[in-house]
C-alpha cells in the first residue's frame, strides 16, 4: 500500500488512529519526523515492528494499543478531536512538510483544504504594530482566506480578535496541549475560535509548553499556511524561528517594513529574494494572493 491508499484505506479507523498513538508515544531513538517518514512509505503495520519488533507475542505493544485505546475514549470524552495524518481530513498542506505531526489534537471545524495566512509577530508589539496586525487580519478575511496565528498576546491576538470581528475564519496553532492555554488571560478568544473557528495542537493534551514546544508549533504554524505575514519583531524574536520555516517549506514570507529593516534576519530575508516587503494592508494581502496563485498553478503543473 502506497501512501496516497492509505490515506483512504485508513478513514474513520480508530484501530489505526489507536495505533498512531502507540507509535509516536513508544520509546525509542527513532525521531519523530522519521517515524512519520516511515507511516507514510511503509504504513502502519512497519513503524509498530520498527518500534515493537514483530514477534507474534508482544506484551509491551499490546500494553502500549490499550493505553491508547483507553485515552483516545478519555481525549474525546472532553470534547477533543484526535486525527492522524493518515486521515484525509488531516490539513493537506501541512501533510507535505518535512515537521508534519503525526497526530492533530483540535476543537473547531478542521478544513483539510483550509487557504490560511499566518499573521505573527511580538507579544510586545507597540500600538501601530497591533493596528497593523488587525488591519491585515481583516483585509485576509475580506478575500476569503482564513487568519492563522498562535494564541499568543500581542500580534497573535490582535490578529485572531481581528479575524473574529470581521465574521471570517481564524484557526490558532497553539504551542501546548489542549488542557492548557498560554497565556490564561486568552481563554475567552480561545473559546471564540473554538465556536467558529479551530483551535489545534500537535502536542498531547496534558502537555505543557516548554522553550522547544513553540519552535516546534511555529513549524506547523508554517507548514499549516499558504504564507507567513511577520508584523512587527525583534532580532531575537521568537517569531524568526517562523520565518525560517516559511523559507524551508517554500512557503511565501511576508514582512512589514519595520522588521525588513530592523532586523538583521529579515534584512537577510528581502536582500537574498526570499521574503517580500508589504507596504500596507492590502500590499500584503495581493502578495498573499499571488504566492497562492504561484503556488497553485505549479501544482497544477506537476500533479
């Protein structure tokens, strides 16, 4: 089985979803971006020998299938969606990066086709970096494209409360578990999205953050999107680890001048061709459309 069949042979199969959450949560030296390698070249049944071994009896595999069983049944008993990358449903342009999950933990409508634009930037942007992120929020929404960002204060919710006011969708990549929501003061926007839109997570529900996890959520952040608008950073900011994402995922990167030329990173970025610099709202949203375009017609091309 290929991996295009197996996205279909594995639909709606909670023995297989079981099954994904024994692999990713089995000790082994086997990193997680390979064992996503192997599901998808080999499937299912090939990571549990790799991780396992393939002896007909195997008490530790069999222990570690009922413990997942058992906390699939307790994930969904609090109102929580758990898809592997296995499903069609699964984001499919995440499904095509090198630090695609294996499992998605989400509340919210999951659009596997879902044309997102990520707006990220300071948790401690000035007052013009935050009308700006709203700005840019809103004219995404006005084309009909959704609002990706991360739950995080400042730009990020600037961002999400923008997309909410403007009735367009808004999905927020979090850089926890779902029992958790960083910062607290956002579990009233976070219940929001949750109504309207998603609200997701690669990470297990009791999971807490930690200086990897958001990195790593900044990743799928990318991978999720179409392109990644950055308003308003620092040179150590966080949100580079996001830029850096978007240029290895081939992904379009868009910076607000400020970060073009205040930052050494985004310099590097607009002077080596890899980023675009938006002069407003609208600078950036037509930039968006055309990385889509771009993008779309290339696909069409070689599929």
């Amino acid at each position: 089985m290929n991996a295009t069949d197996s996205f279909t042979a594995y639909a709606g199969d909670d023995d297989t979803l079981i099954g994904v959450i024994a692999a990713v949560r089995a000790p082994s030296r086997l990193s997680h971006p390979a064992r996503v390698d192997l599901l998808l070249a080999q499937g299912l049944d090939a990571l549990l020998e790799e991780l396992f071994g393939n002896t007909l009896i195997h008490p530790e595999r069999d222990a570690a299938l009922a413990d997942a069983a058992q906390d699939l049944q307790a994930w969904r008993g609090q109102g929580y969606q758990v898809t592997s990358i296995l499903d069609p449903t699964y984001p499919h342009h995440l499904r095509g990066v090198h630090e695609a999950p294996a499992l998605l933990f989400s509340v919210g409508q999951l659009h596997p086709d879902d044309n997102g634009v990520s707006v990220v930037g300071s948790r401690d942007a000035s007052p013009g970096q935050l009308q700006a992120a709203r700005d840019i929020a809103t004219a995404l929404v006005r084309r009909g494209l959704t609002v990706v960002s991360g739950l995080a204060s400042g730009i990020d919710t600037a961002a999400h409360s923008a997309a909410l006011a403007a009735g367009g969708r808004t999905v927020a990549v979090m850089g926890t578990g779902l029992n958790h929501t960083y910062p607290a003061a956002n579990r009233a926007l976070r219940q929001r999205i949750e109504e309207t839109g998603l609200v997701v997570s690669q990470f297990l529900p009791e999971q807490t953050g930690s200086r990897a996890s958001f990195p790593m959520r900044n990743a799928v952040m990318s991978g999720y999107g179409r392109a990644t608008i950055v308003v308003g950073a620092s040179e150590k900011s966080g949100t580079r680890h996001q830029a850096k994402a978007a240029v290895g995922h081939s992904r379009g990167l868009i910076l607000t001048p400020q970060v073009a030329t205040q930052t050494s990173w985004g310099r590097d970025y607009v002077d080596s061709g890899l980023a675009e610099v938006a002069r407003g709202p609208e600078d950036a949203v037509d930039l968006v459309s055309k990385i889509i375009d771009t993008a779309d017609a290339g696909a069409r091309l070689f599929a």
